[in-house]
C-alpha cells in the first residue's frame, strides 16, 4: 500500500439519488417529491483535489493526483441515476469492494511523508471504531437498539403463527419472504387483500423484516386514530420504552436509520377521519425521511397522494392452508383434513380448523366451526356467549366494527351482564379493547354473533329469517345464518325461498353444513338433467341475419324459474373452483353432436357449405352475444370463456389435472369440449398439453375449424410451445395459413408476431419507416405532410412493424423529434390515440400548442362512436391548457342543451383545477360560474360528469403525467353533488347514454361512502332496503363508521 492514496468519500442512503457530474443532485422522496442534495460526485473531487494540495504542501513537490472512490454503504439505493465510474472518481457499492489493488500507485509520498502529514494535520489514532463515535450517538443506538428489541418482543407470540402468504405485485407473484426488495424501493406501499387473508400478521412481520434491514418501525392500528397522528405515535412508541415520538425521529435521522410507519386496518378508520389521517401523513412526508406501509381491505382513492405501489396479499393456497391448521395437530390428522381446508377460502377457517382437528368437524357448517373454536376459548360460558350476542346486535343496528367503552358499558347493564363475564371475553381474544374502543377481534367472529342473534331473534318463524337474508346488510354472512340454524324443516322452508346464487354455492363448498350441502347438490343434480333434456329438445333456426345467422327456437328451450337460474350461475362459478367439470364436459359433448347432426340437416334445407353452417351453429350455442334467450348451457360455457381469468381459477392444479387426465383418455375431442378446455388453460407452463391439438389445428384442419374457435385457437399459439423445435412447426403451419377474412389474417399476423416470426421482416422495415419519417420531415409547411406525421405515430402503436417505426422516431436528432412531434400534433385526428400525443408533446413549449388544443375544447351535440374516447380528450384538452396557464374563454352561456352545458362545466373547472398558479381560494373566484352551473343548476348529469373525470385520468397515464381530479382540489363540490345525487335518485342520467340511474346513483353512493362523513349514515340509511342499492348504502355505512 506504500505510495498509494486513495481519498473516500462515504455516502449512506436508503432512497434513490439522481444527478449528473454537474449540478445538484436530487434525492427521491417517497411521497414522489424530490429534495436537493449535495453533488456526490463533485465532493469527492473536490476532496481529492484538496488532498493533493495538502499532499504537495507537505511533501514540497507536485505527487500527481491521488486515487478517490465515492462509496455508498452498503449499496446504492434501486432506482438510483448517477454517473459511472470515470478516470477522475471510481464510484462503487462497499459489498463489491474487495481489494484496494485496482487503484494504481501514486509515486513519491511514502510512510515517512504520511508520519509527518498526520503530524501537521493534527490527525489522532484511535484504537478501533467505535472510538470514532461520540458518545451521544453510541447512547443513541443503545435506545434504539431497545426500542426494536422491544418491537420484536411485542409481536412475538403472535408471529410464531405467522405462515408465508403470496403476494401480487404488478405481474409478478412474490412469496412475503421476498418482501425485503420492497423495503429497499423508494415507494410507499398500499397492501390490501380480502378478509381473514393474514394482512395483519403480515403488517406486524413486516416490522420485523424492517428491524432486520436497519430499520425503524412503528405499527398503529387505524381504527384508533383521532385526528391527531403524533398523540397516537407517541402512546406506541411510549409502550415499547421510547420518550416519545419526536424523540425517536431526532435518533433515527442522527444514526441514519430509516422509519417505516406501519398504518394496518385502513378499512377500519372512521372515514370521516381518513382524510384527515392522509393529510397528516403527507406532512409526516415533507418533514421526515419516512416510508409509509398502508394495509387494508383495498386500495383506497383518497390514499392516491402517498403515491404507494399496490400489493395484493392473495388468498392463501392449499399449501398455505396446510401450513397454518398443521401448526395445531399432527401430520395424521392434517392429512384427514385436507378435504376440509380445500373447502375453505381463507387463512382464519385454516386457522379454526386447525385449532379444532380433534373434534369432528367435516360436517359443520363454516357458522359451527367459529362458534365451536370461540366456545372452545371461553369454556363454554353461556354468560360470555350472551355478551358477545349482545354486543353483534349492537353494531349490526349501527353497522359498525366498534363501539366505545362506555356503549359497551351501557349495553352490558341493560342486559343485566357482568363485567367479570365481559373481562372473560376480553381475556379469550374474542373481544379487543384498546383505549376507548371495544370490537370483535376479527370481523369473522363479529359475523358469526350477528348471525347467531339474528336466527335466535326469529323465534324459529321463517319470514322474519327470510327478511334478514333479504337485507343488504347480511349479504355478506348469508351463510352463516343458513348455517346457524339449526331447525331442519325450518332450513329446508328457507332454502327453497333462495333465489341467491351465492348461497347456492356456500351451501355446495359445505359453508351451511351437512344438510343445506345435500339440498343444494340434489338440486344441481336435477339441474344438470334438465340441461341435458333442453339440449336433445333444441331446434335451429335460420335467421338470414348477418350477424345471428342462426339462433335456437326459443319455443324449444326450457322455461327456467328463477331458483333454477340462480342454479346455472351457481355451476358457472363452481366450475371455476374445479366443481362439476365432468359433468360439464358430458353436456359440451351432448351439444356437439346436435350441431353436428343440425349442420347435415340444415345443409340439405339452405344449401349452403356445411362448413359455414357448423362455424354458425358453433357460434349460436357456445358465444352468447348479449341474446337473452339461450340455452343453459351457452350461458355457462359463453360467461366461463369471456370473463375468466387465470387467477380467478382457484383449484387450477386439480382441473388441469382433469384436463391431462381427459385429453389422454379421448382419442377424438371435440370442437365444443376443446373450446371449454381453452378458457382454463391459458398460459404456460400449462398450455403446453394444448400443442399437439394446435399444431394439427394450424394444419390442414384450419380451413374447417368454426371461426370463433379458430380465433382463440390463434390466441393460444403463443403460450403452447416448450421447445425451439414446437414453435417453428407453429411457424410453418402459419405460414401456409390465409383467408378471405381481413380479421382472421390479422389473427395469423399477430400470432406470427407472438411466436417471433416476424422480427428479421421488422428490422427489414425499420430503412422504409426511416424514409418515411425523412419525406415528412422534409416538407414541414405541408398540410398533408402533417397527417402523415400523425399517421406515423400512431403506426407505433397499431402497425405489423409498429417497432419499425418506434426505431425510426426514436433515433432522430433532439431537433429533428421536436419538429416531428409538432407536425404529427398539427395533423392529428380525434381517435384514440390523440391523447397519448398531447401529453407527450406537453414539454416541447410549441407556441401552438395551446391554439391546437383549444380545438378540442368544443362540446359536440353528441358523442360520437367512441363516446369514452371522446370525453377522455375533451377533458384532456382543458387539463392541459390548464397546465400551460393558455388563456381559456368561457362557453358556458354558449350552450341550452345541459348535457352540453354540464360536459363544459366540467371541462373548464378542470382547466381550472390544473392551473399551477391557483391556490384553492383563487381557483374558487376563476371557476365562480361554473360550479355555481355545477352546484345550483344541479343538471341531472352534474354528478356523473364529474364522477367521470376520474375515469380519464386514470386512463390517461402516459409519459409520468399526474393530473389533479375535481375532487382533490374541491372535495366540497364533489360531496355535495354526491348527497344531491342520491337525495334526487330519480333524476339521476349518465353522460353516456348506456348507463341507468341507478349506476349513477350507485357511484355517488360510493363516493359518499369514501369522501363523506358520519353525518351522511342518516341519508344512506334510506336506502339500506333497497333491492338495488342496498348492498352498496350498507358498504358505505360501515365505511364511514370505521
């Protein structure tokens, strides 16, 4: 090391950093803000060049430069933009350091010259590193060393519970023990995920995973907030030995430690608090270096400005399962109950299953396990029983998850309950009591005593239990009344009242027990029988109809009642499950050889080719096409192939085991069976069993194969072939394809595509897409040119070799793209692809950008044949000219019409709203008019236009933009048009002619639930009875009730 010097500058960050070699650099906030930070780079040369100084000083003669390394402990953070290493700074994380012996010698300062530097410079050894630490800072690590310590203590026994659960994260599918990259990205995180899917262990674990990276975590429930986050802080931090919450921040930032806020049971916060609570996390933002971990039920709006990547905790697996009930018996007597867990759907029933493994419960409906595992927990107390029926009846007339301790108090004296029995409860886990607030531990046990009070209250009469299955507010725990009662007649009444297909299937996965499981699987059976009788009964008819060429008699279908109905859709979500497959294939074959025998039939009646006769009657019977009188079968086989995606399909391995199972049994399958088979395997690995059927399918079968089915045939292609050998036979069959029909060719080119056949054509192209962007280019002050511009942009994004001409747009010269982008502005059309143009083009400062948007600001008389479209640019336009400060005159008085007229209210308030140099109460006086059109005119589409708004920004995500909705800056406005809205339901209308009032009033309803307050329960009240509105009126009570 003699005659080496190397100057280190040591750099520490948990977020991502960003500059260059000039200029500041920036650091990236997790609530997407950014702060100036010193220039690394050039402090380390600066460092370096003052060394060298000091170094010449002492040694009376120039060395040369030393060595420097800028070094980021222990790496620099993902998502990081700095420069790389160059001959004047090497730039490296401290883990890939591991020898000093690439940095070269520097000549002429050796341990003597270093002796007598030190000397000069004052320099004291210390004996290790530790020294180097005031002791402060080493006091400061003690406590915090404490505080995490005292975390993990905390949590501990309720982790030794904790199984790893899946998590969706964008595409991706990440088990929780992935979870530390996510820690390490700068984004705040939203998690969400259904009821009893183990959110709240995972949020508790996830402190752990924080203390383990260095970290600093503070988990808070939400429902415990009131107003004020530092109070709440400082009570939790309080509890784990910590002074208080700005004290814990001081020693965070002093020894460079992270704080991760852990929020869980955002769903349960008073919603009239959350925004509050939002708003108090946003400054939380702006004055600390802290990330910000939301759990709840879903992503929630108000939450947008966090700016948080969503994560999806998914409903746990079989394994999953297996792991959780394996923690409370042994490997026999999980073994017995995986029939059991497979019936369940989250990790709480693996839970009670596993805690009840010596009891018989296979027969027991999914009411007797909870009230089996909680009865278990308070040795049978009936007094204890009676308090937590008191206490469900209480919050399900308020339709809430808690109440305060002295409701509670109240409620146990009326009902001459002790508070020793209630302590009982608390003690058991059933019942939670933290500060003033009493709930049910988890909202399933909460479930299982309002269905518990609901069917002793009946009295064992029919109708009133038949009323309670009626209200909104119980469709969520249906089954668990059906399960608790216990009266066998009087199940049986019930159940024959059902129309409810959601039951139908609760009863058939054994959630209502042994008896309702045998109703319901009688019923299907019979049902099952009589599809099959109205498939031998169908009758084809020719239409002459260019689109129903052929349709079933609708004389020869079974009338169906409304229970028998409710059995078909109950089949189509079982199916999904992996229920009825067998037998669902039986009635596909059935129905194939009708069509098989119709197409000679009809042949000899309409001579036409039986192939185009069979490709209509394949159309008739399994593709729907919005007809509302179908078979039974094309209801299931229609919905299954149109709305199911993959992950939808809970027992996958076992129905793909059926699959392979089927295909290797049946030498011929056919058409109709293949076509069902299609809708479940979808993607690879699975597909694969799919590639011998599709390679003989593209061969010579093609031509006869019915065109929907070729259709999805050519949709598969791509995910069927393992090796390089299958998908060049895929290419060659494809190839020799062709067809009078332009959307079958354009199938055949876009699944050439998929297989990688067209590349080498592609980058043939790129010299053609070149050529024409130069003619362009070439003719600026032409018209014509200008259309062609556009058309070249969008023939990115909707030409064969889109990529062609990406390449040839993207390699022009800074100048040469600004021109090309302004010409393609000027000759764009209102399609589909103008927006994506606009925002890209927003950054050039063209000085017509503002008068070509102004052309898009007029409101036509009617929407046009992409209605959607046409909003989302109209908005658009007025966003932008917003952005831009461009002058906007209004045309409000321009318009009689109130569709037109609310259409430019709605506009121009967005211009509004977007302007950057308007604060609320300026933004207030500019817009006067229109939200006084908006508010007082109140036109029947006032709610939805702006509801809609919402809609097109979340559409319109391109090039980074981030716009401001209506809401955000005016929640008032928004409010009110919401109470409005559902107060005058009648009057309610779309903007777009397809949607009925009810769906209007259905989001208003919704937003009420998100933005208002607990004085709005009384209005939602009304309409908690409502056959259409009630479910959603329940929903947004118990939102705003926390």
């Amino acid at each position: 090391m003699e005659n080496k010097t190397i100057v280190v500058e040591i750099k520490g960050s948990h977020l991502p950093i960003s500059g260059t070699v000039n200029g500041d650099w920036q650091m990236q906030l997790p609530n997407g803000e950014k702060k100036v930070i010193g220039n690394y780079y050039n402090q380390t040369l600066n460092a370096k060049h003052i060394v060298k100084d000091m170094i010449t000083t002492v040694k009376g003669a120039d060395t040369g430069y030393p060595e420097s390394l800028l070094l980021f402990q222990p790496f620099l953070p993902l998502g990081s933009a700095i420069p790389e290493s160059d001959f004047k700074v090497a730039i490296k994380n401290l883990n890939n350091v591991k020898s000093l012996n690439e940095f070269k010698a520097t000549s002429g300062f050796d341990f003597t010259s270093w002796n007598k530097f030190i000397v000069q410079q004052n320099l004291q050894k210390v004996k290790n590193s530790e020294e180097l630490f005031n002791q402060d800072l080493r006091s400061i690590e003690l406590h915090l060393s404490r505080y995490t310590a005292n975390y993990t203590r905390n949590y501990e026994h309720e982790l030794q519970q904790f199984v790893d659960v899946e998590l969706a994260v964008g595409s991706q599918t990440l088990s929780s023990n992935q979870f530390n990259d996510l820690l390490i990205a700068p984004d705040n995180l939203i998690i969400s995920g259904e009821t009893g899917c183990g959110k709240s262990l995972l949020a508790k674990k996830i402190g752990n995973d924080v203390i383990n990276q260095g970290g600093i975590p503070i988990y808070l429930e939400a429902k415990y907030f009131e107003r004020l986050l530092g109070p709440m802080i400082d009570i939790e931090v309080g509890l784990l030995e910590y002074k208080s919450s700005r004290e814990l921040f001081k020693d965070a930032i002093s020894s460079g430690r992270l704080i991760y806020l852990i929020i869980d049971g955002y769903n349960e916060c008073d919603t009239d608090l959350r925004g509050q609570l939002v708003r108090c996390l946003l400054a939380l933002l702006r004055r600390y270096l802290v990330k910000i971990i939301i759990v709840g039920q879903e992503r929630y709006e108000e939450l947008s400005p966090l700016r948080g990547q969503s994560i999806m905790v998914n409903k746990p697996s079989d394994e999953i399962k297996q792991k959780i009930a394996g923690q409370f018996c042994d490997q026999d007597t999980l073994n017995a109950l995986l029939p059991l867990l497979q019936s369940v759907s989250s990790g709480i029933e693996a839970n009670v299953i596993g805690n009840l493994s010596k009891f018989d419960i296979s027969e027991k409906s999914r009411f007797s396990r909870f009230d089996l595992f909680i009865r278990s927990r308070l040795n049978g107390s009936n007094k204890s029983i009676e308090i937590l029926n008191e206490l469900a009846h209480f919050l399900a007339q308020k339709l809430a998850f808690s109440l305060s301790a002295r409701e509670a108090d109240i409620l146990l004296s009326e009902n001459n309950l002790h508070g020793n029995d209630f302590e009982k409860v608390v003690k058991s886990g059933v019942i939670k009591v933290y500060g003033n607030n009493v709930s049910f531990a988890h909202e399933e046990f909460l479930n299982t005593y309002i269905a518990d009070n609901i069917v002793r209250k009946s009295n064992n009469e029919v109708n009133k239990i038949i009323s309670s299955l009626s209200e909104p507010k119980n469709k969520k725990r249906d089954f668990m009344i059906i399960g608790a009662i216990e009266d066998l007649t009087i199940l049986h009444e019930v159940l024959e009242w059902t129309i409810d297909y959601k039951i139908i299937v609760s009863c058939i996965k054994k959630d209502c027990g042994s008896f309702a499981f045998h109703w319901a699987t009688n019923k299907m059976e019979t049902l099952l029988i009589s599809i099959s009788t109205e498939i031998e009964g169908i009758i084809f008819q020719v239409t002459g109809d260019s689109m129903f060429n052929i349709i079933t008699d609708p004389q020869s279908l079974l009338s169906w009642t409304n229970q028998q109905m409710a059995f078909v859709i109950a089949a189509k979500i079982l199916l999904q499950d992996g229920y009825y497959f067998e037998e669902a294939i039986g009635l596909i074959n059935k129905m194939d050889l009708k069509i098989m025998q119709a197409t000679t039939d009809l042949a000899e009646t309409i001579k036409q080719r039986k192939q185009s006769i069979f490709s209509d009657l394949f159309s008739c019977v399994y593709m729907s096409f919005g007809r509302k009188e179908i078979p039974a079968l094309t209801t299931i086989v229609s919905d299954i192939h149109s709305s199911l995606p993959f992950n939808q399909i809970r027992n996958h391995e076992q129905i793909f085991e059926y699959i392979k199972s089927y295909l290797s049994e049946n030498q011929t399958v056919g058409y109709g069976a293949f076509y069902f088979i299609m809708a479940f395997v979808r993607y690879k690995p699975h597909a694969h069993i799919l590639f011998p059927y599709l390679l003989d399918y593209t061969a010579e079968k093609s031509t006869i194969l019915p065109y929907h089915f070729r259709l999805e045939i050519f949709d598969r292609l791509p995910h069927c072939w393992q090796t390089e050998q299958e998908r060049l036979a895929l290419i060659d069959n494809l190839n020799l394809l062709s067809s009078s029909n332009p959307f079958t060719n354009s199938s055949i080119f876009e699944a050439l595509q998929a297989l990688g056949a067209t590349e080498k054509d592609e980058l043939e192209y790129q010299s053609q897409a070149i050529e024409e962007v130069k003619r362009v280019l070439n003719e600026p002050d032409n018209p014509q040119e200008w259309t062609i511009a556009y058309g070249i942009y969008f023939n990115q994004i909707d030409h064969p070799y889109g990529s062609a001409y990406s390449y040839a747009i993207n390699t022009l010269t800074e100048e040469d793209s600004k021109l090309f982008y302004l010409l393609a502005l000027r000759g764009a059309n209102k399609d589909m692809f103008m927006p994506s143009l606009i925002c890209r083009t927003e950054n050039y400062n063209f000085d017509e950008y503002g008068a070509i948007l102004k052309k898009w600001t007029i409101i036509p008389e009617k929407l046009g044949t992409a209605p959607q479209e046409d909003v989302n640019l109209l908005y658009l336009s007025h966003i932008m000219l917003g952005r831009i400060k461009s002058d906007l005159i209004s045309r409000l008085n321009t318009y009689s019409n109130p569709w037109q007229k609310t259409l430019c209210a709605t506009s121009e308030l967005l211009y509004w709203v977007n302007r950057p140099d308007l604060e609320k109460q300026e933004l207030e006086i500019k817009g006067k008019d229109v939200i006084s059109y908006l508010l007082d005119g109140f036109s029947e589409y006032s709610f939805d236009a702006i509801y809609q708004v919402m809609h097109t920004i979340n559409y319109l995500q391109f090039e980074g933009k981030t716009f401001i909705p209506i809401e955000r800056k005016l929640p008032e406005l928004m409010l009110t048009l919401a109470r409005k809205a559902i107060k005058f339901a009648s009057r309610q209308k779309s903007i777009y002619n397809w949607h009925k009032p009810n769906e209007v009033v259905s989001h208003a309803i919704y937003k009420l639930g998100t933005i208002g307050n607990l004085t709005d329960v009384l209005l939602l009240k009304n309409l908690i009875n409502d056959s259409e509105l009630g479910t959603d009126a329940v929903a947004a009570i118990i939102t705003l009730q926390g």
